[in-house]
C-alpha cells in the first residue's frame, strides 16, 4: 500500500504547472510550494504535469528542478519526478558507473519490480541511454557478480501462482547440496534463483528450510564481507519478502555514521506509491520506533518534509 | 519483404470462417478451400477468423484443423495460423523437450526477432506453459549451451543505429584472442554476442575480419561436430544475415536424404510474412535453382500447395 496522499481534489495539471512555475520565480525558490504539489501527486498525475509543463512553458519541469534546488533534496524531488521505469533505468545506469557503482540495487530493481516493471525499465534504458541495461550490467561487472546479476536483471518470471512441489523439493535439495559444498556460484544454484517464480522459489526455500533445519539466507551467511554471497542474500530476500528488504535498507541507512542519503532517497521515492505503508510496519517490526520518527532525528528542512510528505507523515 | 499474396478485397472474418466450416464438413476435407483461405491472410486477419470461428461456432478453429488435417499439411497449417508470438513460444517449448530437442530453433527465434517480437514470445510462453521460457531453457540444458543460450533468449537488445567504434575495435581484439586460445566459452566472448546492438556487432565483426584476416564465423570452423560451437556461428550469422541463415537451412532441409520437414514448415511459417522474398533471392545465388522448384521437387500435395502459397508462388 502506498503512502503518499493525493488530495480529493486535484487541481488541473496546467495549475500545478502555474504554481510551481510560481515557486522558481522571484526571490528565492518556495521549496514549500513545490513539496505541497509534487509529493501529493502519483505517478501519471506527475508525469502529465511534466508533459504539460513543457508544453506551457517550453522548458522540460526536471531541468527546472534541477537549477532550482540542490544537494539531497533536489536528489528526492528529480528521483521521485521522474516516471518510475525511468527513474528505475537512470539508477540502474549509476549503480553501473565506476564512482557510484552499487550491485545491490540492481539486485533490488531486478527483484522487486514486476516483471512487466522490469520490461518497462529496460525499455526506457534504450530510450534514455541508446544501450541495452543489460549489457551495461554485463559490461561493468566479471566473474561471479555478473553470472548473478545478467540473468537476474534479463527475467521474465513467471508471475502466476502454480507451483510444482517435486520440482520444489528437488531444487531444494539441488541448492543445499551445492551451499553445503560451498559451490555458491554453481550454475544450477543461479539458475533456480533467476529463472524460478516467485511462488515456485518460496516453495522451494520453505521446503528447504524443513527439510534441512536452517533458513537458506541463514546457510548463506558464511562471510559477512563477501560480496557476492550479499548480492544471493539480497536477491532471496527481496524476491521472497521485499518489505523486509527495503526495511532494512532503512534500518542501515539512517545508523550509519551519516545516514547514506541516496539509499533512504532511493527507498522512499520507488516504494512510496507501492508497498510503504507495509515497510513501515515492518520497521517498527523491527526497530520498535516508527520511521517517520528516525527519519525526523537524521533529516532536517526542505528534505525531511518531503521525505516525511512521501511516507504519509501527517504533519507533512 | 513478405512473399504471401493477401487478396484486394478480403472477405469479412465471418465469411471466411463460414468457407472454412464448409471445407470442414462432407465427404472428406476440402483442403484446397482452406488453403485458399488461411495461405492468403495475414497475421492480424487470421487471428480475427480465429476469434469470429470460436464466437460463430464455439470451437477453436486450431482444433477444428488439427481434428481435420494430418502430418505435414497439418504442421504447416497450424503453425502458419498461430498468432507469431506463439508461434514462437510453441516452437521454443518443443526445442526444450527431449524427443523434440532442438537448440538451434531457440538461437534462431533469439537472434531473429525483433527485441519487441521476442518479448512478446516471451509473454506468450508466460499465457501457454504457465512458465518463463528462459527458464524452461535454463532447465533442459546444461554447461557451455546453457550459459550462451540464456542470455541470447533473454536479451532486449538495443536496436538504434548508434555506434562506439572504440568498443567494437577493442571487442574484436577479445574475440580475436579467445577464439585464438580456443576459449570458446570465454565469459567475455559470450557477454559481447548476448548482449551489444546488431548494428554494434556488424561494426565488431568487420573490424574482426579487417584486422585479423578472417571472418569470424570462419574462425569458429574448428569442428564441424561440436553443437556449441555451432550454435555460436548461428548466433552470429542469424543476428547479421538472417536471411543466409534461413537459406541456408532451407537448403540443408531439402537436400536432406528424407526432406527435414519441420526446418522447412518452420522457416516457411515463421517468413512468409517477413522476410521470405529476400530468403529466395538468397537461396537462388547460392544454389542457382528457385527456391519453389526446390520445394515443388521434394514435397506433394496439399503439403507442396501450401507452402508453395506462402512463399508467393503464382500458382498456388
């Protein structure tokens, strides 16, 4: 369930663009006014507000917000502006870049996506890069990582709920036998990760989890500094149960010694619209104090109020 | 260029599908009225028949033709009247099974499809077999084969025209070095064909031939025997020169002791409306003798009239 709260009345897409055309002009930029229209809008109410913007305007509504804000708000309102399969295509790009590579979130976009979503992503990466994402992946990674990532970032699962139980069972046994060997890159094990459904794979991981006493995220915690064994854990853990994924990615956001904005950013612009109320609920799961409250002690200004605008803070 | 012959004046779906229940009923099958019908429609106008005959006579015209026709005539005839995204979702999942195993099908609906076309296969393997098709390709193939034949039914290549001569110099040094160290499986060599744009390659590969003297499909010539190594040669042949590709099978089919009937049915089905014209072109240079009087020789009958329809010959 999303957080984010489009009020009853929406105004028309031509007075969003007059007010935020307002909030860039005269003495300084009215971040408020921006927050007040931006963070209440959902995916194709923004994206036609961009497209209007344009065509009142002349100039594209990103390119604006661009010149108009800076440092980690602006990174919130240009993720959050953009149309999710592009926002989902331009980060993809960066974790591929040397200086701001991250192999987790292209495990995360890859797993947490529909697989339609995904199709979409990859779509707008031809569009926006005149590449394919997968072979910038493939380009920008060796070894191991990139026989986990390409396929990965490649699927169209299966999304419907049938599930065969023998082959379950066998996949089960497959994969504890291969985790026991400490064959952590065998062929067999990627391929039951990247090709299975998601009903398919939770079958297979409950099974293994009776059959052989241990969670299989818990057998692969071999080597806490391993990448790679990260990257499987990640990709387990955001196919099966991506709230507590994303929850996490939280959790670690905001204790680490200056919270890692782009994450927290990343988090709340592509899960606001999709399942953060549930992220929620699981934080304080976890964590025994609300999100809105964490986010509220690490964060301050234009930034904290349209994170906390996004994750449904009241006040915001 | 499509070689099918479609009339000026098409009759309404209904009164095709009326045609069509009339060759149905009677003494006997009047195969020549269904040929007359379904070689001279296109794939839009043959899945709205095959929408008309199920709401004008509750049954599916597909297993009206099945109950109807027999071997070879049948083949060609369901498969011509299949939508071409499942056309190609039914020929890979055949291409997976044991009797039927076939990996050159697979390379060579990967390779010469359209990124879209090929998506497309893959959703409609999603509706058919309640299954991905990378996973169903994963499952029934192992080793050197699996790890080339995923990614190539995965891809969504980029298709723009954009090229980086840098990277294609620098690629055909890669392919040039592994081939020459018989790495033929090298992750690099099957990253640069899963994953760069056809026009990329085309750039790659002529620089290949430039700067070391050969063509890279000669090269690869090492082992007529070995099927990896085969497969690696249809890969690249089929994603620059379909039509050489399919001419070529056309010929192997025919010149077959016992013509290969499915490689024929298959080709024809899957061109007629793309790029059939140029394929005969190309298999006159090659053999100097028509490609219908090839056919003419070696099939009969109504199997013979609707192939000889679909590849345009003028009196069929």
């Amino acid at each position: 369930m999303a957080t984010i709260k489009v009020p009853e009345h929406v105004p028309s897409p031509a007075e969003d663009c007059e007010q935020l055309r307002k909030a860039f002009k005269g003495w300084g930029t009215n971040e408020n006014l921006i927050i007040s229209i931006l963070a209440h809008r959902n995916a194709a109410q923004r994206s036609l507000i961009r497209k209007t913007y344009a065509e009142m305007h002349g100039e594209d509504l990103l390119k604006e917000l661009d010149k108009e804000l800076s440092s980690d708000f602006e990174r919130i309102v240009l993720l959050w502006t953009l149309e999710p399969a592009d926002r989902d295509a331009f980060m993809v790009n960066e974790a591929t870049k040397r200086s701001t590579s991250n192999n987790l979130v292209i495990v995360e976009v890859a797993c947490t996506r529909s697989p339609l979503e995904l199709f979409k992503a990859r779509q707008a990466y031809h569009a926006r890069f005149k590449r394919s994402l997968e072979e910038d992946v493939a380009y920008h990674t060796s070894g191991d990582i990139r026989k986990l990532l390409v396929p990965l970032i490649s699927s169209l699962r299966y999304e419907g709920d049938e599930v065969n139980k023998s082959i379950a069972k066998s996949e089960a046994k497959i994969l504890h036998e291969k985790i026991a060997n400490k064959e952590y890159n065998h062929d067999e094990l990627i391929r039951i990760l990247t090709t299975r459904s998601k009903a398919q794979l939770l079958t297979t991981f409950n099974h293994y989890n009776n059959e052989y006493g241990n969670a299989i995220n818990k057998d692969l915690k071999v080597d806490p500094k391993d990448e790679y064994l990260k990257l499987l854990r990640t990709t387990i853990k955001s196919l099966i149960f991506p709230e507590r994924h994303f929850s996490k990615i939280l959790r670690l956001a905001i204790n680490k010694l200056g919270t890692d904005e782009w994450a927290l950013a990343r988090v709340i612009a592509t899960r606001a619209e999709i399942d953060m109320e549930r992220i929620k609920e699981e934080y304080f799961r976890r964590n025994s104090i609300p999100l809105d409250r964490d986010i509220a002690k690490d964060t301050s200004g234009d930034y904290e109020r349209m994170l906390l605008a996004l994750i449904g803070h009241v006040d915001a």
